[in-house]
C-alpha cells in the first residue's frame, strides 16, 4: 500500500470534519502597546518585526469574536511503482467564534478524487455545518449518497485533546517563533491596508505543523525532512497584518515537497517519487464584532453519538 494511503484519506477528511475553535478566554488580559518606532517597515530590523509580530500575535489570542474563511487545496502525485495513484483534496471552511461565549459554527465545504487503488477520479462533495455552544457539537451532513442528517456528541476536554483542532490557532502555530521575518509591501485585504511579511518559520515548529496536517503517514520523519534541502521544492508564508490595528487579516501557505521512496521510509517498490503540494489561503475578518450563535431548529433532532468515533 502506497506510504500516505493508510492516513490521508480517513485524518484529513476527520480534520476537516471536525473543525472546531476550543479557546478560553481570559478577562484579566491587558492589551500590550504596539512597538512601533516610526521608520518606515522596509527598515526595520528582525527585533524590531520580531516584536511586531510577538504583539498581533497577542492580539490574536485576546480576540473576543471574530470570523474566519479557508481555502486548502491539496494534491499528492504518486509516481511509479507497483501502485501509482494521486489524489485531490479541496476544502473550503467558513465560521464565526465568539470566544467569551465559547460558541463556534463552522461550514465545511469538501471535494476529494482520487485515480488509483481501485478508484477512477470520480468526485466525491460534502457539506458539513457545525454547531458547538454549551456542552454539545452539533453537525449536520449532506451529501450524494447519505443525504443529509444531525448528530451531536458531548463536548470534553478529552475529545478537544484528541482532535487537537483548531482552524487559526493551527495555521497561526507556524509563525509563533519564526527563523527570520521580511517585510515585502503593503497591500489591502477586505479593504483594510495591510503590511505584507514574508515570514520562514522555526524548522521545528513547522515539523509538527505539517505532521498535524495528516498529509503523511507515520513513517514520514518530518523533523529530518524539513532540513533536507532536496524534498522542499518551493515553500512561502505569508502574514498580511493590518495598518491601523496590527490585527492578522490572512495568512497565505505554499509548499511543494518531492520525496523517494527512501526519504518517504517506503519501499523501493512501492513508489519512485511522491509529490506534494499544499496551499492554504485563510482570511480572518469582523475581529471583535459581536456574535450570537443561533442553533437551527433542526438539530433539536439530532441523534447523540458517542465520541467513541472520532478515536483514531
């Protein structure tokens, strides 16, 4: 069985599943001042846009609402071998958090083909929406051949552990202690003038960002693959920061990663080369504007599941 077949399929389809924000708020935060200088953004020092970054990422994690849109495209290209095949995954989430409330509600919008491993590239939709306020998830399905249908499962802290899913929180990890920050320009996103950073992040920090991801399986060592020069073909992260409020407004991820058989850990048979692009567009909006969540009427008839499902 080709290397990432074992996960990719069953994690990334969970994760997109159940994507949910679990924050706690806290009250007795004190908003920290924005370290400005007044030079101009194209001089100032990695200190300098270091410490920037340090307070919009405070910022951040103080938010009381705010609402979020994803694009995720993922493709994997499997090349020779017994068993080529490739597969197409694309993803697109829309939500609002109110965080004091703890009340979330998610749209998940899911497109996947695969050709290969008996499957001819047919294109498979998903449509998810997601309730979570109080101590339920509710989620409500449609699709083609289950048609549509609401659940809901008993909100704890040990599914938020084991689902460890956080749409921001998990593509916002990638710049907590980036290796070096550079300013590129300004540009306007949702009419809000913004300073574009071009931001490389810690090689550690983007290991576990990418094992998080569940574009591999568990013989992928991406501590030692991030510092192979060979397997990233192509790697940008961009950090689009708004002017007047230093809030993050997107964040935008490439990468392209080749790998053999030998650096995949996979046989030689198997495969001759793997190929992998992600690309990840996430725009967050509305930062502190109030937010309700409203339950539709029809999850009151919801069917309690165990969260028995949701473990690996």
């Amino acid at each position: 069985m080709p290397i990432l077949i074992k996960r990719v399929l069953p994690l990334i389809l969970l994760a997109a599943v159940l994507v949910t924000f679990f924050f706690t708020g806290c009250n007795s935060y004190t908003k920290p001042t924005m370290p400005w200088t007044g030079i101009p953004p194209e001089n100032l020092t990695q200190q300098q846009l270091q410490d920037i970054l340090s307070v919009s990422l405070q910022y951040h994690d103080h938010l009381e609402t705010y609402k979020l849109y994803m694009m995720t495209n993922i493709n994997t290209d499997v090349v020779g071998g017994s068993n080529p095949w490739k597969t197409t995954l694309n993803t697109g989430i829309a939500g609002a958090k109110n965080v004091a409330e703890d009340q979330t509600q998610i749209t998940l919008n899911i497109s996947i083909n695969m050709v290969g491993m008996g499957q001819t590239g047919e294109e498979q939709n998903i449509l998810y929406d997601m309730y979570a306020l109080d101590d339920w998830l509710y989620m409500n399905m449609t699709s083609t051949t289950l048609g549509s249908y609401w659940i809901k499962v008993q909100r704890s802290s040990e599914l938020e552990k084991t689902l460890n899913l956080n749409t921001a929180k998990q593509q916002i990890k990638l710049i907590n202690s980036p290796s070096s920050i550079e300013y590129l320009r300004t540009e306007e996103v949702n009419g809000v003038e913004c300073y574009v950073l071009s931001i490389s992040p810690n090689k550690s920090e983007l290991a576990n960002w990418l094992d998080e991801q569940a574009t591999s399986s568990e013989n992928l060592d991406w501590q030692n693959l991030v510092n192979d020069s060979s397997a990233f073909k192509d790697f940008t992260l961009y950090c689009y920061l708004a002017k007047d409020s230093y809030l993050i407004m997107r964040m935008t991820t490439n990468m392209v990663i080749e790998l053999s058989s030998a650096q995949a850990g996979a046989n030689p048979s198997d495969f001759d080369t793997m190929k992998m692009s992600l690309n990840i567009d996430m725009l967050l909006y509305d930062h502190n504007v109030p937010y309700t969540l409203t339950l539709p009427e029809a999850a009151a008839s919801a069917e309690e599941v165990s969260s028995d499902i949701f473990s690996n």
